[in-house]
C-alpha cells in the first residue's frame, strides 16, 4: 500500500497532460501511486496515458465513457490504495517536493493537510491575484476543526490532501452531474475532519484558462442550489443539522450571493432559490432568508447589487477576504 494516491481526471488535456504527470513522477517523495482516470476523452490524452503507464509502474489507468469531473474522480476514488488521497487536475502541475512535504507532516490523528496554491493565468498576464487571495490558507500548523473553520477553508478539492480511511467510513463522494461539486465534498468531509494542517508553501500550481470547468460558471450556476439541497440532505441524514445549522445558512447567503451575481435571469434565480429554501423546510435567522421565504425578492435583490454610495466606497467581505471598493475598483488588502 502506498502512502499517498494522486487522483488525476483526464478529458481533452492532450497540450497539458504530459507536463502534469512529468510533475507527479519527478517528485522526490517515491511512495505514492498514480490513478489516471480517462473520462472518455476524444483526443490524444487515452494515448499519453498509455504510454506514461507503460514506462512507471505507478501509474493506473482506468478508462470510462465521459461522465464528468465527479465522476472521474469517484472511480478515482474507488482505484485508489493509498492512505492518504491528493487530487490534481490534468491541467495543472504540482511542486516536485509537494508529497514529501506533506507527507513530513502527517501524525496519527491528522485528517486533512491543506497547502497554499499558485494561480497562473494560461494567456501569459500573471497570477490572478483575487483568486489567490480566496485560495491563501488563513491558518498556520495544526488546528482543531468545528463549524465555524468551514466557511474559512477554501472549498477547492486540489490544495488538500484527505485521509482515505475516512472518506471510505463516511462513504463521501462528489456529487455527479453537477457544477461545484467541490463544495459538497469540502462539507461532508469537514463535518467528519477533526484536524487539520496548514502549509504556508505554494505547492500547487493552477492553470487559469479559457474553456476549463472553472471558466464555466455562469453556465451552470442554479447548480450552487442543487448543491445546498445535496448537503442539507447528507446533514440531516446523520442528523448534523443542529450543529452546523448557522453555518450551512451562511453557505446558502455565500452561494445565492454567487449566483444571483452570475446569472442573466436574476427572477429566475431568485424563484429558484426562494423554491430551494422551501425544500430546506427550515426558518432562517436573518434579514435576507426572512425576506426570500417571504417572496420579498425586491429585498434580496437590494441586497446582492452594490447600493450607489458603495459602488464609490464600501468595505465587504467576498469569499471570506476583505474587498475595499473606491472609485468603482475593488482592491484586495
């Protein structure tokens, strides 16, 4: 048994692939595996996966019709032998001493290891500096986790390495079908996690570009309420609710929030997301989920959109930082 299997969703990355997996199989730390999940792709990506399992032993391939990004990385997830599970996006590349840096900070009654990420922008204008700034890890060594450390983690499945023990217990997949599956498993696995450790090094690098699954957000946004239905569900079926019920409501402002920014339809999403509350069946606390159980979407949607005054100056916070606005430019501190 290896100590860490590395989890790779492959599907149309034939410019990428090589130098993903050139970044897994250089790493100094040599006790891992490698399971490569085609998920049907069209391209020359099944060939270069052939050939790289052909030269280290490390690597298995598994072959699938195309499913999606969940789906690749629950059969993953099934082929995976490792104690520990780190997941990497074809597209991206990894640091060549990433596995042995977290493997240095493993200790028996550790469950998760979160590591800092560098985002780098495919058309060549640098790192995009908001996204670091959601991504940067807000603690340092070793901390307990409880409800209210979820909201202050990044959701993103690829800056994290997961105790497989505990994913098999739980029973914890990504929910396939959808958009923004991260964030079910981020929730399911934190409300089992009881420890974590935080890297400060950027071990991880992101590629940012045009036509990835992140690009895509607007396309599929109403799916961040299929999302909240997923977790409710999985909260109340283990009976979670009472615990993380603050939190979950702060989730569900966080995604209508992001989707009613998004969207070209804001009514839609608004009677959308005032039916997905309904299913949820429980009474809010504040303001705004009073106001869209009562229908009163004129409320919500002040809310969501920037008052006149702020669009000169205004102090919020966005994905858990700070954003200053002046002058219609928002500045991250």
């Amino acid at each position: 048994m290896s100590l860490i299997s590395v989890i790779v969703p492959v599907y149309n990355v034939e410019k990428y692939l090589s130098k993903c997996l050139e970044s897994i199989l250089s790493q100094s730390f040599l006790d891992i595996e490698v399971i490569c999940v085609n998920d049907g792709s069209t391209d020359r990506s099944a060939a270069i996966l052939k050939e790289y399992a052909g030269k280290d032993s490390r690597i298995t391939v598994i072959n699938q019709s195309n499913c999606g990004l969940a789906a690749a990385r629950n059969a993953g997830l099934r082929g995976a032998a490792g104690r520990y599970v780190l997941f990497v996006d074809s597209d991206d590349w990894i640091h060549p001493e990433i596995c042995a840096t977290l493997a240095a900070t493993i200790f028996d009654d550790l469950d998760l290891v979160v590591f800092d990420v560098k985002c780098i922008r495919e058309d060549g204008l640098g790192a995009n500096r908001p996204l670091e700034k959601y991504l940067r890890i807000n603690f340092r060594g070793k901390i307990s986790i409880d409800a209210d450390k979820i909201m202050k983690i990044p959701v993103v499945a690829w800056n994290k390495m997961y105790r497989k023990d505990v994913i098999d217990k739980y029973q914890i997949s990504f929910p396939e079908g959808l958009l923004h599956e991260d964030n079910s498993f981020h929730w399911k696995y934190l409300v089992r996690a009881k420890s974590a450790y935080f890297v400060p090094q950027k071990l991880y690098n992101y590629r940012i570009r045009h036509g990835s699954i992140t690009d895509k957000i607007a396309s599929k946004v109403l799916d961040h309420f299929r999302i909240c239905l997923e977790i409710h569900e999985y909260l109340a079926k283990y009976d979670l609710l009472e615990k993380y019920w603050k939190t979950f409501e702060e989730f569900f402002l966080h995604c209508l929030g992001i989707v009613c920014r998004h969207t070209d339809d804001l009514p839609h999403a608004l009677r959308v997301a005032q039916g997905t509350w309904s299913k949820i069946g429980m009474r809010g606390d504040g303001d705004v989920i009073r106001a869209l159980e009562n229908g009163d979407h004129a409320y919500v949607a002040k809310w969501i959109n920037y008052s006149p005054c702020e669009k000169v100056f205004s102090i919020k916070n966005r994905y858990g930082q700070k954003v200053f606005t002046i002058c219609g430019r928002q500045f991250y501190p």
